[in-house]
C-alpha cells in the first residue's frame, strides 16, 4: 500500500533532507586520497547527529554503519573499512537520515582526485538519469514507469547500464516503504503520481553488464565483470505543484 505524505508530514522530511544535505556538504570534501571509509563514516555520523538525526542505515537488518561507501566496482552496500581511498577511485556515498520519525535517503558519486575519463562519465551520467527520471514526472497524469523509462533511456544511450537488483523506493515513516521505483521500464505503466507521494529515486549505473553479485560480508553489491559503477539519489515528494527535490534541491 502506497501511504501519501500530508503537508505536515512533508515539513517533517524536508527536515530530514536538510540534515542530509549539511551532511553531504562535509563528506564532499572529504573525499580525497588517503582518507579512510571508516573516517567518512565518524564525519557521516557526526553530522547527522549534530543537527538532530539519528542515522538511517546503521542497525539496519544489522548493517553495521552510517554511510555506504561503495568503491570502484562495488555499486551500493559497501561497509565503511580502514580501506584508504586512492586517486582515481571513484567513491559512492549513500546515507541516510531518520529525523522525527521521517526519513530521507541520498547518495552521490565522487571521484577521488582526477577521475578517469570513465569514473567521470558515470558519475554524470548517474546524475543525469535522476534529471531526466524527474523531468518525466513534472506533468500531470504521470506514473513510476514514466520516471523509470527516462533513467533506462538516458543510462544506454550513453552506453552504459542499469542495475535491476536493486530499484528506488517510496520514503517516509519506513526508509523502504511502497512503491518500487525501477530504473528501467515502460512509460505510462506502474502507479500513478499523486500529491503526497515522497520517492527515492537512486539510478546505479554500471560501465559494463548490469549483473551484480553480493560480497561474503553480506553487503558489498559489486558488479560481476568488475567494470566500475556510480550512484545518485535523491529524496523527492510530489505536491500540487509537481515534484520537490527534498535531499537535492530544485
Ligand atoms: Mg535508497
């Protein structure tokens, strides 16, 4: 069942989003070689809590952190580690925020230092893809797949591909509540867009094949070719007058 948010609800989450968006400002810069994952993770932490939150991921189904760090081939889940980040590494940070019993999700790509060619290319396109997945709903009359089908047609037109293991999701008292939000599909199908509904949309984007595999520690996700990936999201709800990036901004 799909729940849609009130305003009251809405003012709830752009709080939680905030807490998130302070948290990404620190984390940014932060990224650079020599830095460790844990230490993303304490300044991850810190934030989040500073402003009131409590962090999102961590206990959750036993994940052991706040801040996903997923590195070069691995595409999401990845467990912050005394791994030091090394020029050129392109660094997916996912994070999420709890704040008066709502929650907002976000994730960004990085590269470390001068990203290749490659790492650069996936971390625009990833960006690109929440773009179009967002510009396909600004209509009336709109449904998941149209967002879904924008992210797919932006990925492999650039000659890349999207993960289908894992999908977006709807966002609000539950981190993960109804609906999916595929990154691939048909325009025109899945459930239809009203007020009140507040989404993840989170394109993973793979250089290579989009198969994906899961780590012994139980929660890497790498891709099973090794070619590297990208994440982006961003914690969206829809009003009367259209879609509010939340975690992004307009
Ligand atoms: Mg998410």
């Amino acid at each position: 069942m799909i729940r849609l948010k009130s305003k009251r609800e809405i003012i709830i989450m752009q709080k939680a989003a905030a807490i998130l968006r302070q948290a990404f400002e620190r984390l940014q810069p932060a990224v650079r070689e020599g830095v460790t994952t844990l230490e993303l993770d304490r300044i991850a932490e810190e934030a989040i809590r500073r402003s009131g939150g409590i962090p999102a991921f961590k206990g959750y189904r036993g994940f052991p952190a706040t801040l996903c760090v997923s590195v070069n081939e691995e595409v999401v889940h990845g467990i912050p580690s005394r791994r030091r980040l090394q020029t050129g590494d392109l660094a997916s940070l996912d994070l999420g925020a709890k704040f008066e019993g709502y929650y907002a999700d976000a994730a960004r790509s990085y590269p470390v230092g001068k990203g290749s060619a490659e790492a650069m290319k996936l971390i625009r396109v990833a960006e690109e893809a929440f773009r179009a997945g967002l510009q396909a709903v600004r209509g009336p009359a709109r449904r998941i797949g149209d967002i879904s089908h924008a992210v797919q047609a932006v990925v492999e037109k650039n000659g890349f591909s999207v993960v289908r293991d894992y999908v977006g999701h709807g966002i609000g008292q539950a981190i993960h509540e109804e609906p999916q939000i595929p990154n691939y599909g048909k325009a025109g199908q899945g459930p239809r867009i009203e007020p009140g509904l507040a989404v993840a949309i989170e394109p993973m984007v793979t250089a290579g094949d989009p198969a994906v595999q899961t780590l012994e520690d139980g929660w890497t996700v790498v891709t099973r070719d090794g070619r590297w990936a990208s994440h982006y999201e961003d914690t969206v709800v829809f009003t009367e007058d259209g879609p509010v990036n939340l975690t992004g901004g307009n």
